[in-house]
C-alpha cells in the first residue's frame, strides 16, 4: 500500500515537471491580429507584436494553411526585429498562399503556436497579376476638345484598346498629380470608342485629362500636356440674343453647395452628409439647465489633459505597397509624418472626394481625425474617427476618448 502512494506521488511530481505542464510552454509568446490585404501585385501583412518580449519576427509562406505539421515545408520569407509589425510579399505567381508570423525567443527557440486569426492566416490570398502594371498599361496620345454647341467633344489616341480609362476634368491645367486632386470625379470609359462627348456648364473654361485606369489605381501617374492633358482650356460659350458674354470669373472659394438630394441625371437618392445623421439642436428650458447643473455639480470627475502622438498605421508604415492607397501613403509620408497637417488635411479631403475601397476609406478618415483633433476642431475629430469605426475599433478608441476629455475640459472652464 505504502509503495502505491509512493509510485502515485512520483508521477504527479514527474507530470508537474514535464515541458508539457511547464510554464514556458503555456507562456509561448505569440503575435496576434494578422491580416492579409491583397494589392495589384503585392500581400501586405500586418500583425501586433506582444509587449515586453525580445527576439525575432519569422514569416512563413505556404501553399496550404500552415500548421506545426506543414512548417517544415512553408517557405521562411523573412527573418526580423520583433518590433517590426508589417510585411511586403511580392510573389512571382498567383498561387494562393497562406502566411504564419512565429515568434523566436533570444535563446533561438521558435515559438510553435498557431492561432486563427491571430498568427496565421486561414483563408488563402493571391495576387491578380505578376505582370507590372506599367507594362500592361496604355499610352494616350493626341487628347484634343472640341466645342459643338452644347457640349465638348473629347477625341484621343490609345495604345491598348483594350485598356480601361478615366476622363478628368478641372478648371485648372492638369499637370502633376496634385492637381489631379483637384478635379471632379473621373468618368470611367469602358466603351473604348475613343470618344466622349460632356456637358459642362456653360461660360466655364475647362481642362481635360484621360490616363489609364491601372496606372492611376497603382498611383504611377505620368501626365504630358499636349498628350493626354489639354494645354489650353476649352469652354461653351454664354449666348443671350446672340450676344457672346466673357468667360466667368473664377473665385479664389467656392460657392457654397447646393444640398441636392436626388442625382440630376440618374434620380437616384444621395446619400446625405455625416452630419446629417446628427440630431437637429434644439434649446432647453431653464427648468432642465437647473437640473443638469445640479447633478454636474454633485457629481465632479478629476480629468487629467491627455497627451496623444500621431499614430501611422503599420500597412502605411511598410512604404509605398502600391494599389489604390499608394496616393494615400504619399501623403502620410510627405505630409503627415512631418507635421505638415495643413497640407495634409488639404490633401486627404482631396483625396476623399474619389471613391475609394472601404478600407482605404477607413485609413484616410483615421489620420483626418488625428489632424482635426491636433487642430482642437474636437467634435469634428470624432466624427472622423466614426468613419473607421468598422475596421480601425482598437486603434481609434484612445483618440476618440481624447476626444471626450478634451470637449469636458472645454465644458469645465
């Protein structure tokens, strides 16, 4: 009997001392929130590092979800810093691939945890091309723009027939991209005609632009006055008893908008505006500002300023990956990263203008808000920060509570 207890106590001290049961086996560090976005001819990959931990980032690539069985046949793209919270892979097909991002302790021994959605990747991803962009890309030539009474006529040349375009349009020369952000919503042309005819206001002198659709989304945008951009402005002129009126004054501001909300050509609703969802103000008796003002004043909260940094997210960090947010990194890169909010505001409400995926939508609006809350416009700020509520939850929730102190301290004095 006594021998029994004797055996039963050793192997309960011997399975308490096994790696399995050990503590460095339940404490493996892992990286978590890994996603995957796919560009024209580039994944990128981003996760969150864990805190407090030191030793090396490892990628891994694999052609089926990977796990501890398939590790060994996963291709190790990339070995880096913990710190580094972001990957540009460029594969040279369109396979799908899966990723896994492990986690090696500065003893070198590879932390071998696989978690959904955390670590690795459970749906595959692939690339829609490997050819460059540039090479798939047409060359417009010989843009002209012809008055026919009511309307323009808008001619050009095209390499690649078979090549999707965008038609610009602006009151001033387009000749770089800064300018292209400054024009209206292009018109996608799909029908490869080489020809479009548009109805712009008249007594309105007008510049146009056509650029291959591909080039724009990856941001290479190379615009040649003379070839694919007028060089000098075309306008339909003002007839009133046959008497020609000059062209109308431009204005250093716009005229204020007109709040229409149905679309002129189509009937369609339009969407309203943000603040429209916003409750319509209304004054409050006095009875209720006694009452508001007899709880805030039994009820007195310490609020200490809050100190924010601007945050640059990590897919924007890695660098131009190209894509339709190529446009949105330059300004992050050229403008925000540098303080250059004035600029940058300019740029980003610019760039909103154009529909953009939901996401890249998601990103702008996040650095919109930090600009506004840097500029102390506190409200406006939180009504940007909603805008990448969907997508952006864990990363805007400190900014949208900066916000909220910042608008109680205003209350308070």
């Amino acid at each position: 009997m006594i021998i029994r207890k004797i055996t039963i106590i050793l192997v309960i001290l011997l399975f308490l001392t096994s790696p399995v049961f050990g503590q460095e086996e339940t404490l493996s560090p892992f990286v978590s929130r890994i996603n995957a976005e796919v560009n024209e001819m580039s994944i990128v990959l981003t996760w969150k590092s864990p805190e407090g931990i030191r030793g090396k980032i490892l990628i891994y690539r694999y052609t089926q979800e990977i796990t501890e069985k398939n590790l060994g046949l996963a291709q190790l793209l990339m070995i880096a810093d913990i710190s580094n919270e972001s990957y540009v892979d460029s594969p040279e097909d369109t396979k799908e691939y899966y990723y896994a991002v492990l986690i090696q302790d500065t003893k070198g021994v590879v932390h071998k945890v696989f978690a959904h959605y955390r670590n690795k990747t459970v749906t595959g991803v692939r690339i829609v091309d490997v050819t460059p962009e540039e090479e798939r890309a047409t060359k417009i030539t010989n843009l002209k723009a012809e008055v026919s009474d009511t309307s323009i006529i808008i001619t050009f040349q095209s390499s690649k027939p078979s090549r999707p375009l965008l038609l610009y349009r602006s009151t001033s020369r387009i000749v770089d991209e800064d300018s292209l952000l400054q024009t209206i919503t292009p018109v996608a042309l799909k029908d490869f005609s080489y020809k479009y005819i548009d109805y712009p206001v008249s007594g309105i002198q007008y510049y146009y632009a056509v650029l291959d659709a591909g080039l724009v989304k990856i941001g290479t945008i190379d615009i040649v006055p003379g070839q694919n951009s007028l060089k000098s402005p075309v306008m339909i002129p003002v007839k009133d008893d046959s008497v020609l009126k000059e062209p109308a004054t431009k204005r250093s501001f716009p005229l204020p908008y007109l709040d229409l909300i149905s679309d002129i050509e189509s009937g369609k609703s339009i969407i309203s505006s943000v603040s429209s969802y916003l409750p319509e103000q209304r004054k409050i008796s006095d009875d209720t500002k006694k009452a508001i003002e007899k709880v805030l004043s039994s009820v007195k909260v310490q609020q200490e300023d809050i100190i924010m940094e601007p945050v640059i997210l990590p897919v924007d960090s890695a660098g131009n990956t190209g894509g339709e947010s190529s446009i949105l990194q330059k300004i992050i890169s050229e403008y925000f990263s540098g303080g250059l909010y004035y600029k940058a505001e300019q740029q980003l409400r610019d760039y909103l203008k154009i529909k953009h995926s939901e996401e890249v939508e998601a990103r702008s609006y996040f650095y919109l808000g930090q600009i506004l809350f840097f500029k102390g416009a506190y409200r406006d700020a939180l009504l940007a920060f909603l805008m990448s509520l969907n997508l952006y939850y864990v990363e805007i929730q400190p900014w949208m509570d900066a916000c909220f102190n910042k608008l109680f301290l205003s209350e308070e004095e």
